[in-house]
C-alpha cells in the first residue's frame, strides 16, 4: 500500500511545481542591450534554473539586443513540443565546430515548430555560393512550420538549409529581400517554396544605413497561388507599380496591404473632382495605376499605420487632411469593387448618415448647439420620436 502511494502521489506524478508545469508562453523580449542588461554569465545562470521549470513551454520569444544561448533551448524539456520560436539571431559564420551549424542543430530538436523568426545582421558581407555548398547541411524535418520570419536575413547557413528542406506546411512568409544583390539567399529561397506560400510580407532592411532593396518585380508570377501580399516600404511605395505591371490574368492575389504615406497639398483629394482622374507621383500615382486596372481577384485594400477619424469628431474632420484623402480613395475604389480599409480592416465612416443627422437636429434644436456625439446618437432614434422630444 506504501509503494502505491509512493507511486500516485502527487509529486510523482508531476515533479514540476504547479506554476511553472502551466506556463505555456515566456517573454523575453523585454531584454535590451544598455548599462541595466544582465552579463551574459548571469542569464545563462537563470536561464538554465527557469527552463528546467517549464516543461510545457510552447511560445518562446527571444530579445533581439541580447544574447541568449540557443544551446539552453535545445536542451531544454519542452524543446520537442515548442510550437513559437521569436527573435533568433543568425550571423553568416561558416567557419564550424564539428561542421554543424548551432542555429541547424536547434532547429533539429524541434520537431513541433509552427512559428519561426530569425534575424540576421542585415546587408554585411555573405559567404560566396561555393562556401555554403562546402559547409551544407542536411535538410530538416519540420512538417508543421506554417509562418517563417527572414528580418535581414541575406545568406548563411540555416537560411541556405531552410532553402533545401521540403516544408510541407509553409504558407506564410515575412522577409527583406534582397533580391539582385550579390550573395543573397532570399530570392532562391522564395523560388524554391513559390508553390506553397500564400501569404507574403515584404519589410525594410535591418541596419544603417538604410539600404534600398527592393522586392522582385516577378512576385506575382513567382507565387502563383499567393492571395495575401503585404508591401511595407513606405519610402519605395512607387515600385509596387512594377509588382502590378506583370500581374498574371487570373491570379488569385484578393488582399493587398501598403503602408500609409503623405500626400502634398496639390496631389490630396478634392470633392469637386469625384469624376476625374487624380494624378500625382509616388504613393498617388501607384493608386492611380491599381485603380485603372486591379487584379480581378483584388477584394480589398489595407492602409497599414492608419485608422480612420472617429464620426463623433464631425464630419469637417472627415472629409480634411489624411482622412479626406484616404476616404476619397475609398469612393473610388468602391465604385471599382475594391474595399479600403484601415489598419483595423474597417471600413470609412458613411459621411452621409452624418450630414443628414446634424440637417434634422439643426432644425428641430430651436437654437441650442448639439455636438457630433449627440448627432449620432439621434440616429439610433426612430424618425417619429424626433418630433416628439422638443429638440
């Protein structure tokens, strides 16, 4: 009877404590480089105490400033059910001990892995092709990895290993690209998984200073079956027109997502030109050009960084500044069957329903001042109680 409950009791069942056998999530990002960082040594010391703790950890998201031992992942209990690995920093060094790659042989341990995110040191000098093929690796087993994250990743080993694995379950990739500049690995990486991706997100280049690299103009006709693309490079808005130029018929591209940019003066909307063409340069004449001919599959449009003004600020306010541009594009997308909407994927403010309130409310107020709040209010209001309430 002693060894039964020896057996099934509780500390034998789960030899974890009770806090940390349920922590499926840590945070590490909080982590900065500066004169308050923890020494290297020390985190490695509480690292190897916290993981130990955490047999079920499945998102793991790494500072990006800091060091952490990549080792101390590998070894750690919940490495074989780990889902989400965030913010592991990759360098181009192909010099190796024992020829295997440290990122590789994490990645080999973890078999469960659906998010990854790297980040490399962005545009430095890369190992030539004949290096890498020297140092290469075996491919990896990662049959359910669905999102993979390249933040200025141009070459190295563990992209170039990414490249020759299958990846059954990729359908969704974010990366800078490096396309046309010598040593990268982003464009073979895309052309090699073309088929499969779904969703691409282009973003800027990590480091300074900033270097202008741009993404293929063959994106398009690359990922055939592409229904999500993401361009957020504000300050090379106009090179989506090139993307858009060799757009193949029928591609099933219905979802588009551009940063917010600022118009001058001259080149925003103006309501007395509902009918004419708006010309402009840049961001404006990229819209202009989508508007003349959107994909036939396009159904809507995300201005990433921007929300529309609230209807309770009135409706001056909605049809001025960076509002009044974004809502007259919105018209005239509408009219094209293309949806614009804000980086909350909502729709503009009907301006109309807003006049209308504030018409009935200035003449049934009998002189007293009623704000735009009040205005939407009434419009919940049946029109047989307004003539009910006295204004």
């Amino acid at each position: 009877m002693k060894q039964g409950d020896k057996k099934w009791s509780d500390i034998n069942l789960h030899p974890h404590s009770v806090p940390g056998r349920y922590v499926t999530s840590l945070d590490l990002t909080h982590l900065r480089d500066g004169y308050d960082t923890p020494h290297p040594t020390a985190l490695l010391v509480v690292l190897r105490e916290i993981f130990p703790l955490v047999p079920n950890l499945q998102y793991l998201k790494l500072s990006s400033g800091t060091y952490i031992p990549i080792e101390e992942i590998r070894r750690a209990p919940f490495a074989r059910r780990l889902k989400s690995l965030e913010g592991v920093q990759v360098g181009y060094d192909i010099t190796l001990r024992n020829s295997v790659d440290p990122i590789v042989r994490l990645l080999r341990g973890l078999p469960a892995l659906e998010v990854l995110s790297l980040i490399g040191p962005g545009e430095i000098d890369a190992p030539a092709p004949h290096e890498l093929d020297e140092a290469r690796q075996d491919p990896l087993q990662l049959d359910r990895l669905h999102t993979l994250v390249l933040s200025g990743v141009k070459s190295g080993l563990a992209l170039h290993t990414l490249l020759s694995s299958d990846l059954p379950a990729l359908r969704n990739l974010v990366v800078t690209s490096y396309a046309n500049c010598v040593g990268d690995l982003t464009y073979p990486f895309q052309s090699a998984h073309c088929d499969k991706l779904t969703s691409v997100t282009y973003i800027h280049p990590r480091g300074w200073p900033g270097l202008r690299a741009l993404p293929p103009a063959e994106t398009l006709e690359l990922h055939p079956n592409l229904e999500r693309l993401a361009y957020l490079l504000p300050k090379d808005l106009s090179h989506l027109e090139s993307l858009f130029e060799r757009v193949p018929a029928n591609h099933p591209l219905r979802a588009l997502t551009i940063p917010k940019w600022t118009s001058n003066p001259a080149e925003r909307w103006d309501p007395g030109q509902a009918g004419q063409q708006i010309a402009g340069t840049g961001a404006t004449q990229m819209m202009t050009t989508l508007l003349a001919s959107p994909p036939s599959h396009l159904a809507e449009i995300v201005i990433d960084g921007f929300r529309w003004v609230r209807a309770d600020i009135g409706m001056r306010a909605l049809q001025t500044g960076d509002s009044g541009e974004m809502r007259g594009w919105a018209e005239k997308f509408q009219a094209a069957g293309v949806a614009l909407l804000d980086m909350d994927r909502k729709p503009p403010t009907t301006v109309g329903s807003i006049a209308l309130a504030g018409t009935i409310l200035e003449s049934k107020g009998k002189g007293r001042r009623r704000s735009s709040a009040q205005w939407i209010e009434t419009m919940r209001v049946p029109r047989d109680k307004l003539d009910e309430d006295g204004g």
